[in-house]
C-alpha cells in the first residue's frame, strides 16, 4: 500500500521488504526553512545562505575543504514518499518518471546540489544553493570538479517542451 | 578499530555503532572494469559505454529519461573503507579530508558522476562517464539541469596547488 495519496496518472511501487545498505547522517543542515512547504522549489531559487553542520565525529574529514570554491551535497529528505514512480508534480502538465525529475520523492529520496561555499568555521560550513527543510539529515560532502561536473550545453527534453 | 590498513598520515574515526537511514538497490551498473585497481581514477578519464540496468520493479520511473542528455548517476562503492578521514592516495602528496577528496572511501560511499545518455533500452541506459567496478550498486538516477548543476568556474584549490 503507498504510504501517500496519489494524485492522478501517478502510479505507486511495492517497495523491497529490507533495505540493502545502511548510511550514517554524518550532520545536519540549518536553513531558513522550518517546514517542507516554505522551500524554494530547487536549489537554484534562492539565494539563502544556509549552514552544512558536520558531526564533531568527523572534523578530520574536512581539512582543505576551504580550498574549494562549490560542493556537491548530498542529504536525505526525509519527509518524502518513496514508493511513487510515475509523478504528477502540480507545476508539470504530465507525469513523468521519479529518475526524469528532481523530485524528492524517489526510492532513495537523497538529494543532491551544488552550492557555493562561503565560509568555513570549525565544523560549519556557510554556503549558498540548498533548498531543503531545517535540520535535514546531511549524507555526504564532495569537492565539485568543473573537469567532470559541468556540462553546460546539458538538456532535459521533456522539461524544455512542457514547461508552464 | 579501522578496518584498512592505514598509510603514513592518514587518520580513521570510529564510525557511529548503528545506521541512521537504509536504502535500495534499484539496479546494477555494468562496466569494463572486473576490478576495483582496472577502474579509471575518475569518470571523466573513460569512454568506455557502460550500462545501467535498473530493476524491472522501477520500469515506471524511467518515463520520460530518453529526452535527457545528462544524468546524474549515484552508486554505492561497496568496497570503500567508510572510516578514513584523513586519506593519503597515492597520486598526491598531501593528505586531504575525505569531503574535500572523491575518493570513494567516505563514511557513506556514494558516488556521484554526470554521464551523458546514448540510449534506452526497456530498462537499460546506454551511457558514458562512470569509472566503478562491474556489478556496482545503483541508488539513484536523476536528470542533469545545466541551469543548476553547471558551474564551469569552480575551483579546487588544494588540488590545483599540488598536483603532481
């Protein structure tokens, strides 16, 4: 049974009954937004600065880290419906599938941005470029490579025709 | 106790004694690459056509993913060490911070390339730009936005600085 109501043309998956690999939250992240609803709708919407905080546990793991001038961030919206697959988001005109959008709601509901890096203090990380809910669990960190991550002349399709 | 041996330098953390957060496999990721020492260093250093086989389960998701140019691709590397903070590879001369390297060994082992699509197949991708061990786990697959994920002037500091 989906755990969520569906809206129309949206289809739901029976989920495995285990889960095949377990993650640590290895901090949280502090944003102006106390409730999933306040949120920009991406990333790229607001210019928030908003703070990564990493567990003390692992302060080794961000020596050098003020070096780098944006970071792939990955973290666990935890708030959303992971069975839906076929998505009928309001401000689309179709449904589409969970891995054509960037919906939270997906199997692995992990989020993953790109931000800004603007200050580094002890454990705290002030950036700019999230969009999810105060005290979002944090999953992970990475430097971001222009080299491999930017790809400018990239395009989604399905995005570009039916765009409201 | 870290679970790897450790080279000069670098430092492990006792890692927390239970998961926060699990997750699926939604499919497998099928490369060149038979072993962990054959894979490139990173996904920008191969050609080679890889293929993502997403489960049968989750054929509903992949609506609409033939219009995307890009994707992003997360994937579990199952035979990183999660305990190094501190990691010296080989190729630099410093050690660095695990959330300032991409080097898999992190306390959560996700992976993240930007691939470009060749073709769908039922539930098969066609792609280039991964760099994992044949069989690798598949966690997620999301479209590439050029209008958020592209920053084709960052930089990373520490690397450009020492670099061999």
């Amino acid at each position: 049974m989906p755990s969520h109501r569906l809206r129309p043309g949206e289809v739901a998956v029976e989920l495995p009954a285990a889960y095949d690999v377990g993650f640590y939250f290895v901090g949280s992240i502090r944003t102006p937004w106390a409730r999933r609803e306040d949120c920009p709708k991406n990333s790229g919407e607001s210019k928030a600065v908003c703070t990564i905080a990493v567990d003390a546990r692992y302060a080794e793991g961000l020596r050098d880290i003020e070096t780098v001038s944006h970071l792939i961030v990955l973290y666990f919206m935890d708030e959303a419906a992971r069975d839906i697959l076929l998505q009928a988001p309001n401000h689309y005109k179709r449904p589409h599938g969970a891995f054509a959008l960037r919906s939270p709601a997906r199997p692995n509901p992990i989020a993953c941005s790109v931000v800004r890096l603007l200050r580094v203090e002890g454990t705290s990380l002030e950036v700019i470029g999230l969009d999810c809910r105060d005290g979002t669990p944090l999953l992970d960190i990475k430097p971001y490579f222009a080299s491999i991550d930017a790809v400018p002349d990239a395009t989604v399709g399905w995005h570009a025709a039916e765009r409201k």
